[in-house]
C-alpha cells in the first residue's frame, strides 16, 4: 500500500487540496496515515499555543545581503 507522503498530509490540513476525497479514503483504511496525520495536527495545535516571542533584537540585518 502506497501511503500519503508527509507534504500531501500538510497541504490536506492547510486546506490546500481540491478533492480531499482520496486523501480522506485513504485515511480511512490506513491506520499508519491516520495516526501520522493526528500526530501532525498535536504537533501543530501545541505550536500554535505556544506564546509568541518578542526578539531583544532585531536578525534582519543578518539576512540582508546588501545592508545599507
């Protein structure tokens, strides 16, 4: 059995794949697919509770290529 690659389990929980039909058949009969992607979505909410952070200073000039 060919399983979901983990860019395809993004784009299905981004919302970014027009027939989720497939996607959501397969994770219906693939315990393997279906336990990556509950992990995936833990991994996201517990990203998204955490507090944002305010940097002490500005990185921006170290990706500049042409500081000025």
């Amino acid at each position: 059995m060919n399983h979901l690659t983990d860019e395809l389990l993004n784009e299905y929980l981004d919302n970014e794949i027009a027939d989720r039909t497939q996607v959501e058949r397969h994770l219906s009969e693939c315990a393997d697919c279906a336990a990556r992607l509950a992990g995936l979505e833990a991994l996201f909410a517990e990203l998204d509770s955490l507090p944002e952070v305010e940097l002490s200073r500005s990185l921006a000039a170290r990706f500049n290529p042409n500081p000025s």
